[in-house]
C-alpha cells in the first residue's frame, strides 16, 4: 500500500498554489448562511448532542428516501444507512467482500482502488469506452466476480457518462449472473444537460447506490449514505457498528433542518449546476486555447475534465509544475496496471477563470 497521491498533494499545496488536482467544490457556492441558520436551530436543542442510532437518525433517511423516489426509484428510510462519506461506505462494502474479486472500470477512482487493496479485494479492470464500460469484456470478468463497482455519472477521472443503451445491458448482466453492483453517485446531482436513470433503480435487490452530499452541499459534512434492499444493508450494520458506532450526528441533524426547509436544497443544486457549466466551458476553451495539444472530451457534468497530451510523461510533467505552484494528477494515478503515462486529470470546479487561464499558461510553459 502507498499514500494516496491527491491526500499527498494536498498536504503540500500553499495559498499561492493553483490546483487542479483534487475533486473540490468551490466553496462560494455552498449554502454558508443557510447551513449556519440550521446549526442555530439544531444547537438549541441539547438533544441533538447525544449518541444516535447506527444506520442514522430517522428525519434524515426519510428525507433521502424522498429524493429517490422523487427520481422515480421507490425508496424508504430503511433502505438508507448513513455513513461518514461515500469513502466509508466503500470502506463497508469492502469489509463485507474482503478476499474477493471485483470488477472495476479502467481507469477508475484512485480512493475505491485504494480500499480494495487495503481490504484484499482482486480488481479486474475492463477499458472504460466513451459510453461507459466494454461490454463483452465486462459480461466475461462479471461472471468470474459476480461484484462489479461502477461510477456511471460523470466518471471519476474521465468524467465520461454511460448510455442508457448500456446501463440497461449491464443491469441484464448483473441479473443474469446472480451478482451485486455497487454503483457510486456522488456526481450523478451534478449534472448540465439531463439526468440518467441510475442502473440501481433497474436491479433495486441486487445494488448498492452511493451518494454523498461532500460534491453538492459541503464536503466537510462528511454525510454519505448507502441506498440497498434492508437484507444488502443488514450485514453492513455490523461493521458500522464496530467502526464508529454511528456517523456524527449533530451533522446529520443540520443537513436534515437544512433539507427540510422549502425547497433551498433544489434552488442550490439549480445555482451549482449553472455555474458549474460555466466552468467547464471556460476550462475548456482555455485548454483549446493555451495547451492545444492536450487531447480531451468535454463532460456532460460532474467535476472533471480528462484527457492526453500525447508523447508527454505527465508524471514528470506534475513533478515541474509543482515547481511552479500548479499542480493536476497524471493519468498513471487511475491504473493499477501503469497506463495513462500521457494522460491527466483536472478539476474545473474549484478554481477561479483567472486561476484557470494562469495555470494553464504555466503548463503550457512547462511543456
């Protein structure tokens, strides 16, 4: 096992640093004065400072519920376990497959990857097409593993989006081979155009759904959640139990006041979604513009742009920048098996236009 890369480089960036590295919000979009006026509500009352139940406090499992079933996947609270992050939540289902196999996209999340090894699980890694996962191959490693871990939204790192051609082939797929799909959503909120039918909602009995309110309300709330049939979650109980005995709950008590008043929640998501889109294309025409040999697919939504800058070892390349107080992650970061060497990752949430264009410059410069 080795550090993760993007912790690392966090560590390691100044104020004066431009960063692309992490998956960051920008934090003048989040609700601050709205998040404050439920803190105030929720402190009044010294109940909310006692210990809590594991799968999570009722009020906000119902309100999560709810926002399935809004989307057309019947959901109930029990259908729901809290947990500190999606991150734990992989942590979970990790405890819970340990000494298996999984199959993965490739490229995929550096954090999943790390937890499967920390946790003994095999990753059989299928290329990641346009669209979403390679078909055949995917079919042929899922009837060896019969577990899968899939991120369908806006990719982390390729920010790409499956079809929905695919996602119905590979809910067949996991139906046909008695298998269990975790499929992680942290993204799925985040999007510019439409929202796609998550693959869960077709195989309800045989998913686990991650979602994460870290991308779309603050990350510092550390409120992630599990969405499964009550006999997928049963099990996970236990390792919760003995992991932390519940996720914090004066957190969970906020988020939920926060939710429960009008309908704030969806005006933010609205307002994140338009400048996100923003972003994106301003990232996007300052890459056309100042690094044009960098090869890219413009995303859908999401927090990522990925792409090539062909014959560059990028890893070298992020070694010179960092020099120069700009820093990405190379592509090698999201392989287990040391490809991606002219590939990278950038966000184009957290960074300002000025920043953007003056870190791209400097890249471009370094090249």
């Amino acid at each position: 096992m080795k550090r993760s890369f993007i912790r690392e480089i966090l560590e390691s960036i100044t104020p004066e640093t431009i960063s692309f590295a992490g998956g960051l919000p920008d934090e003048h979009l989040f609700p601050h004065e709205a998040l404050r006026t439920s803190a105030n509500r929720i402190l009044s009352d010294p109940s909310h400072l006692q210990y809590s139940t594991s799968s999570g406090i009722l009020p906000l499992r119902e309100q999560i519920a709810a926002i399935y079933s809004g989307q057309g996947f019947e959901t109930h609270a029990d259908n729901i376990l809290i947990t500190s992050g999606s991150q734990q939540a992989l942590d979970l289902l990790s405890r819970h497959y340990r000494d298996r196999s999984i199959t993965i996209e490739s490229p995929s999340y550096l954090g999943a990857m790390g937890i499967f090894a920390l946790n003994h699980l095999h990753t059989d890694a299928i290329t990641l097409e346009h669209d979403g996962i390679t078909i055949n191959p995917f079919a042929q490693s899922l009837e060896r593993t019969q577990l899968t871990y899939l991120i369908p939204d806006y990719q982390n790192p390729t920010g790409r989006t499956y079809s929905l051609e695919k996602r119905k082939v590979i809910a067949a797929q996991v139906q046909k081979h008695n298998a269990i799909l975790i499929e992680d959503g942290p993204y799925s909120d985040l999007f510019f155009e439409s929202r796609q039918p998550a693959i869960s909602a077709m195989i309800p009995d045989r998913s686990y759904h991650l979602g994460s309110f870290s991308k779309t309300l603050a990350p510092a709330l550390r409120i992630g959640w599990i969405r499964a049939s009550e006999a997928l979650l049963r099990p996970l109980l236990i390792h919760k139990e003995a992991m932390d005995l519940h996720t914090n709950s004066l957190t969970q008590y906020i988020l939920f006041d926060y939710l429960s008043h009008g309908d704030q929640y969806a005006t933010h998501l609205k307002n994140l979604r338009k400048h996100y889109a923003k972003k994106r294309k301003a990232f996007s025409e300052a890459l056309t513009k100042y690094l044009p040999s960098f090869v890219f697919e413009k995303p859908k939504g999401g927090m990522f742009i990925y792409g090539r800058l062909p014959g560059v070892d990028t890893a070298e390349l992020v070694k010179m920048s960092l020099k120069k107080r700009v820093v990405f992650v190379p592509g090698n970061e999201f392989y287990g098996e040391g490809r991606g060497m002219d590939e990278i990752r950038f966000n184009f949430t957290h960074p300002n236009t000025e920043a953007t264009i003056r870190g791209i410059k400097i890249l471009a410069n370094c090249l």
